[in-house]
C-alpha cells in the first residue's frame, strides 16, 4: 500500500499534461482502437483516457499499482498489463496511439534502454500512428540543495487512515549523464510517532534532438514537438511524437 501513496502523493495531482493527452487520444484513436499507456501507475491518466471515451491498455512493471488502477477503473473499459518498458510483448496487438507520460521514458537505463522501449513500441504501433513521449524540458531544470539552499519547495502532503504522509524536495542534483530527484519521505501516525526515509530517482537526461536519433534506430521518425509548461511544483515537459 506504501508503494501506492507515494505514487498518488508525488505524481497524481499534476493535470498540467491532461488536456495533452486527451488531444492526441482524439487525433489519433478516432476508430476506437485503445490507446497504450505506458508507465501507467495508478491510473492518472488512464483514466482521464477512459473518462473521456477512449479504451485504455495500461501497462506498468508494479503489480501494486496496477491492482490500485483497476480498483478505480471499474466501469471503465481499461485493461491492465504487468510487463517492463524495455521488453513488453502484446501478441497481435497494435496500437494508433502509444503514449508515454510523466518522463517515464527517462527511468529505463539510458540510450540502451530507451532504445529497447521504442523497438517494442513500433513493432506494437498501428499504421499512421503515433509515440508519443514526454521528457524534461533542460532549459526549465533547475538544481537545489537543501543542505545550501536558503527554502526549500513546500512539501507534497496526504492523510490516510489516522496517518499523515510528507513527501519533501530536498535536493535537484546533475550528474553526469543524469539528474537525480532526492525527497525526504515522512509518515507522522495518530500518537506523533515519525517515520522517515530518503527517496532518490534518477533521470537520464534525455533531449529531443537525442530521442529523435534514437527513433531512427527503430524505424520511427520525428513528426513534431510539443511543450508542456511548467507549474509551481512541476518542471516543463517536452512531448516528442514519433510516427
């Protein structure tokens, strides 16, 4: 479950891509062919998919939050598929649009593992379909210290069954090739007792000209760039489609 409200706490509330989404769902899927939604977790956008009319294969490698996402699709014409980015298999099957939010393209390990994404995704696309991928914008990252900084960004925060949770941005650090996102992880129970753990993701530092050499590898090409701007708490976002 901790997996669960960590994911609705640091990714669920951000809707500034939706109305993204939901455009190339209505360019692309018209036919009623289900869109493919990979890295789905717990079904932020899936279900804003599903929501509006559209039928929704969500895939993720959590087997947890996937069985949250179902808990709160039931209804909605959403299927659910366990697998890797890297090496997903779905016989038969083809999609008009692939699309990948929320930077999750930039957690499969680099030039090898994004290329194995995008070899899996184009043998799964239908023809005149679409990938589309989001990434960090470079020019709107921004690094902080918390050890140096004067403030810190305001903490994401929930309570769930007598307990809070805060989930606090305390370090933006470049390294190298890429980005690491440190956040504190407190869990504060009825009777104050505190729990407290580190939590670091790191991103590769992807470009969309990098991305676009890339797709080529894979028998994609570049059809245009889209930008998604930042928000208070969340970076800008760069959305490549590939055809």
């Amino acid at each position: 479950m901790s997996e669960v409200i960590w994911h609705d706490i640091e990714c669920g509330s951000y809707r500034q891509d939706l109305a993204l989404w939901l455009a190339l769902a209505d360019q692309y899927a018209e036919a009623g062919a289900p869109v493919l939604d990979v890295g789905a977790g717990t079904g932020r956008v899936s279900l804003a998919l599903a929501r509006a009319g559209h039928d929704v294969v969500a895939l993720d490698q959590s087997r947890a939050l996937l069985a949250e996402l179902a808990r709160r699709a039931r209804g909605l014409p959403i299927e659910t598929v366990c697998a890797d980015a890297r090496t997903f298999t779905l016989p038969g099957r083809q999609f008009p649009l692939i699309a990948v939010p929320m930077q999750t393209l930039q957690l499969l390990g680099g030039d090898e593992g994004q290329s194995a994404f995008l070899t899996r995704a184009r043998r799964h696309l239908q023809a005149g379909g679409a990938i589309a991928v989001a990434i960090v914008a470079l020019e709107d990252l921004e690094e902080f210290d918390g050890e140096q900084a004067g403030g810190l960004p305001l903490p994401d925060i929930a309570e769930l069954d007598g307990c809070a949770y805060f989930s606090q941005p305390t370090a933006v650090r470049r390294q190298e090739s890429s980005v690491v996102l440190e956040r504190l992880r407190e869990v504060v129970d009825a009777h104050g007792a505190r729990r407290s753990s580190v939590d670091r993701t790191r991103l590769d530092l992807t470009s969309a000209e990098q991305l676009a050499r890339l797709a080529v590898t894979a028998g994609l090409r570049l059809r245009e760039v889209r930008r998604i701007d930042p928000t208070d708490a969340h970076v800008g976002s760069e959305v490549v489609i590939l055809q």
